[in-house]
C-alpha cells in the first residue's frame, strides 16, 4: 500500500493545500490566518486567495484531499477488505492507517481533529466508515469468521471506534504503555491484548455464574 502522503504534486496549489493541512492539524482551520498559511508554503498570500478564492475555499480543497486520502484505505470490495482484516498476517485498521500515513504525516492529526470538534467532514466520513464497517461485519457473520450479535448496529460502532481510538488517542496511549501503538512493536502488543480480549473475553463470570 503506497502511502497517501506521498506528496509528489509539488505545484504551488499543492504545496498551498500541504502547508494549509499541517497548520489545520495543528491549531485548527479558525486559528490559521491565510497569511500563516502563505508564509509556511513559501507564497503570497495573493497566490493563495488566486488559487483557492478565500480561506475558506482552502480549507474546502484540503477536507476534500483528506477525505480522498482517508477514503482510499478501504478502496476495495468487501471480500478484499475481509481478507485483509481477517486472514493471514491480517491487518487492523489501525495498522492499514499507520502504513499509509507514516511517522510525520499530518493526515491522522487531522482526522483527530475533524473528529473531536464534531465537523461536518468528520462527521461525513465517520458515517462512511461506520456503513462499511457494518457491511463487513454482516458479511463475517454470513460467512462464519464472525458471531451474530443481537445488537449488529452497536457491535460494528463499537468495532469502529475501538480502532480510530488507537488513531486519535495515540500520544496519550504511546505515554501510558511506552511504545507508540503505530510502530510494528506498538501494533503487536496492542494486537495480542486486543485479540485475546475479542476472543476470550477480558473478565471471568462472576462467582456462581457460567461464563459465556
């Protein structure tokens, strides 16, 4: 999987919309004043209200990339995405996300943000997510690599959100356990524990009670 931050369009628009992504990431878009975002792409800020029409035009262009970028990860059937998340040296998304977007990229902190302030784009790609998260769950569960639940709509929320914790959470958890969660060290720890839990449970049953 090549990475999505592969910033190879090194035009001044790009390079406008690349430095407009990191500050967004940083301090968020109502924080970031055109002039800042000129200055970080080496630009007038005349050339970026040329390309982009106003701030706000930027920041349309830079959602846009971001979710185009996000997106892409799961560009494949659902038969393919199962096989990637469940075969043989399967992946978590998690991990799908820390190989596209490596060490450095601004995309993850992005998404965190768009998240975390109830945005509109994040909003819109959580809802993407989630209906592709459910598809595929429904799919395990016909093809036998998953129980059925009673609750499909929780079960593939919960799903959803127990990976993209490991995104927006990442420095907190790299603090709490000593190993960023996103190298192959942080990923296989957190793999096992998180394997061990879906499979057998994380809490025995209470005393006079049979666990399931």
């Amino acid at each position: 999987m090549s990475s999505a931050t592969d910033e190879g369009d090194l035009t001044a628009k790009a390079n406008i919309r690349n430095a407009a992504l990191r500050l967004f990431a940083e301090r968020g878009h109502d924080a970031v004043t055109v002039r800042e975002i000129a200055a970080a792409a080496a630009v007038s800020p005349a050339l970026v209200v040329h390309h982009f029409g106003s701030k706000d035009g930027l920041r349309a262009a830079v959602d846009g990339y971001a979710a185009q970028a996000f997106d892409a990860l799961f560009d494949m059937d659902g038969q393919e995405l199962s096989k990637v998340l469940t075969g043989e040296g399967g992946m978590s998304v998690a991990e799908m996300f820390a190989r596209a977007f490596p060490h450095g990229s601004p995309l993850p902190a992005y998404l965190r943000r768009l998240l975390l302030v109830n945005d509109p784009a994040g909003a819109a790609l959580f809802g993407r997510w989630y209906a592709l998260t459910r598809r595929l769950l429904d799919s395990m569960t016909e093809t036998g690599v998953a129980r059925p639940s009673a609750d499909p709509a929780v079960r593939a929320a919960f799903l959803l959100v127990n990976d993209l914790a490991l995104i927006l959470l990442r420095n907190p958890i790299a603090a709490a356990i000593g190993v960023d969660p996103l190298t192959p060290e942080g990923i296989t720890r957190w793999a096992n524990e998180v394997t061990a839990v879906y499979m057998t449970g994380a809490f025995v049953a209470a005393p006079g009670e049979e666990s399931s």
